[in-house]
C-alpha cells in the first residue's frame, strides 16, 4: 500500500488555509499552527467545513500570565 494512501486514512498531511493576503495555500498542521499564532491565517479547512478565524473556535497555545501569576478576576471569592 503506497504511503499517502495510509496517510489519508489516518492523517490528513495537508490543510487547505488561506492567508490574510488571501492566497490560498496546503501547509502541514506543524505550519497551520506556527501561522495561527502569528495571526496570519484567515480561514482553514477542517472536515466539517471551512474555520475563519476570529470568528469560529480555534485551538491556540494559551499566553503564560505576566510573572507566573493570573492577572484576570478572582472569581474564588465570589458569593452566590
């Protein structure tokens, strides 16, 4: 069995996306995710459709908080 018949069984090597320039282009997942983080994807392919960023949920690495410490609201205290 050639390899890219297993691969598309299993992984889908390629995602379509197209770029903030809109150019449309095939990058790996490695490549999607570097492009996401940068801020340079508009839309993606996913296998329900196609993902536009900022509007739809998208997967990214979390910032660290400022010094280790969480900066956002103590929501421990809160009474109900």
């Amino acid at each position: 069995m050639p390899e890219h018949a297993f691969l598309s069984k299993t992984e889908r090597p390629y995602i379509d996306v197209i770029l903030n320039d809109g150019t449309y282009h095939h990058f790996t997942p490695r490549v999607l995710n570097v492009l996401l983080e940068s801020r340079r994807v508009h839309k993606f392919k996913r296998s329900a459709g196609w993902a536009t960023v900022g509007v739809d949920p998208v997967r990214t690495k979390k910032v660290a908080p400022v010094n280790g410490r969480f900066s956002g609201p103590d929501r421990r205290m809160t009474t109900h």
